[in-house]
C-alpha cells in the first residue's frame, strides 16, 4: 500500500470517526433533556444499579461507605427535583429516586 493509500484509509477512518462520535454526542446530549417522568425508574435488579449498590432509599443503605444525609438529591450526577425521580449521569436512560444512593455518591459541595 503506497503512502498515499494509507493517508486516505487514514483520512477515512478518521472522518468516520468524527461522524460517530458526533452522533453519540447528540444522540447523548438528547438523554440529557429527557424528563424523567418519562424514563422507567431505575429497580434495584438492574444490574448497574447492582453493581454500584444502588437503593431506592438511602435509609435502608447497607454499606460502609454510606454517610448520613448523602442521597441522590445531592450528588453531583444527580438532576432534578428533591422529591420524586431526577435523572442521573450514572444510569442512563433510568429514572432514579431523589431519596436514593449509590456507592458513587459524590456531593455537589465536593
């Protein structure tokens, strides 16, 4: 393959790229704008919300690394109102509880 194959492949492959990337971003910031009130709630079988130990309500949190007072209302990746389900950076596409938490908890005051 000469020099000049190789920077069109190159030249391709990184407009292909750029065109993907583009599209998730859209397609990602679209998520953002969601309502939550449209979104299906976020259950504690999901299996991201397994994995970060996610609870519905931070009381009944059973973990060492819950704090008093540290619920999804306040975290940094939250968005929405304090009562009710906002939507959240971490689950995507999932409707979370303001009176939740998971172990990726990180306060907005952080």
């Amino acid at each position: 393959m000469s020099h000049r194959e190789e920077t069109f492949e190159s030249r391709r492959r990184f407009l292909q790229l750029t065109a993907a990337t583009a599209l998730g971003a859209c397609l990602g910031g679209w998520s953002l704008f969601t309502r939550a009130g449209d979104l299906p709630h976020l259950t504690i079988t999901d299996p991201t919300a397994k994995a970060m130990n996610y609870v519905e309500d931070a009381g009944a949190a059973n973990n060492a690394l819950y704090k008093s007072g540290s619920i999804c209302a306040n975290c940094q990746f939250y968005h929405g109102p304090d009562v009710g389900y906002g939507t959240c950076q971490l689950f995507p596409g999932k409707a979370v509880n303001a009176k939740g938490w998971c172990t990726s908890y990180t306060s907005k005051k952080a």
